[in-house]
C-alpha cells in the first residue's frame, strides 16, 4: 500500500466531512473476495499489534482469584473477583452490559473454567472471551502493566461470515503520521492472513464515525 495513497485519503476524509460536536473515530474498512467463508480454512481471525494506540483508550476487565487482586487494581479499568461469579451467573443483562462496556477481558488461568462456565454464553458470541492469542489468559502471579498497555494498540481482526473487515485505527484529532502508520501496519498484516495475500484484497477505505467511505 502506497503511504502517497493513505496520505491523500486522510486528507480528503478531514477536508470533506462534516464537522461533528463530538470526537469521531477513524475506521479502516477493507472488503475482500475470492474467499469462501464457508471453509473454515479460509476464515480470517487473529490479533493485530498497531504501532500506535487507537484513538480511544480500550478499556480492560480483570476476571480474577485473590492472587491478582493487588495487582490488577493497580493497572486494570475494573476487576471481578472469583467470589463475586455467582452474581453474573443468571444475570444476563448485567452479563451483557459488562461485555458491552469492556473491550478486552484478562483472565486468571487456573480459574478459566469458571469464567467460562460464568460468562462464556454471553461473552463467546460477541468475541469478548479473554484469549490466550491475545495474551489475555494469565498466571496467577502475572505483571499486568505490559499487558494493558499492549491491548491499548491490539485489533482483533475477524472475516467469518462477511467478505468485510472494519475497525478503529484512530480518531480524527490524531496526527496523520500515526493515522498512516496505524493503517499501512494493519494492511500488511491482513494481507499475510489471507490465502492468496493482496489478491483477497478487493478495496481499502477510511471513514470517520460519521463519513461516508473514502478509498485509500
């Protein structure tokens, strides 16, 4: 991907859309083709590292035993201890409002069956269950603060039931070398996901919250 063809699709973005009362993300819209998301082999799934942070703090949730409990107070946005399971197990809706506002889950390995059996019905479908790929499953006497700040610059990229990939790289206010370098890192990445690399890559936009599209 050209950085003369993001740069130009930046400024188009900031040139042409309307200003909004609030701070609008900026989103990278890739759609893809020659892929049969019916084979499992040629679905697209994993956690993207970004040499920037998104724009917008990605708030974390620790679900832990007592070991963590000093440790995660220190760095995570909210934890929730072992003993406090049974208050989410037949609470859906609180269930839901939890993975609603959290974007990542950490969770204590050696009580993972519990979160699972606790939270996996409500979290699993909307990709919230704390995952190992991400660094997100964790020993019971684990640093936290790497990890936190790692997941500040993680995208999770999933491609299983639509030929689209859309996520936040940044917000408008964000300067446009970390724009740019946000969106040639997450390309490159996609393509070395895809079975046929730039092939599978059928365009390339970016959006504001509120924009209409603008190819890169």
């Amino acid at each position: 991907m050209e950085k003369t063809k993001i740069a130009s699709a930046i400024k188009k973005l900031r040139t042409d859309s309307q200003k909004r009362k609030f701070k609008q993300n900026i989103e990278m819209v890739v759609t893809l083709t020659g892929l049969n998301l019916k084979k499992p082999e040629e679905q697209i799934e994993f956690f993207a590292m970004l040499p920037h942070t998104r724009g917008k703090a990605a708030k974390v949730c620790a679900l832990i035993g007592p070991e963590l409990k000093e440790e995660a107070e220190k760095v995570c946005d909210k934890i929730i201890l072992q003993q406090e399971f049974p208050g989410f197990q037949n609470d859906k809706k609180r269930t839901k409002q939890l993975a609603n506002e959290y974007d990542f889950f950490i969770a204590q390995a050696n009580i993972m069956a519990q979160i699972a059996g606790t939270f996996g019905k409500v979290f699993g479908p909307r990709g919230k269950m704390p995952n190992p790929k991400a660094g997100c499953v964790v020993a019971p006497k684990a640093t936290l603060k790497s990890l936190y700040d790692k997941l500040q610059k993680t995208v999770k990229i999933n491609a299983k039931t639509q030929l689209q990939v859309q996520c936040r790289i940044a917000n408008e206010e964000d300067n446009e070398e970390q724009i740019a370098e946000n969106t040639e890192s997450l390309y490159t990445q996609i393509v070395q996901h895809l079975p046929q690399h730039e092939a599978n890559i059928k365009a390339v936009y970016l959006k504001l919250t509120m924009s209409k599209p603008v190819k890169v």
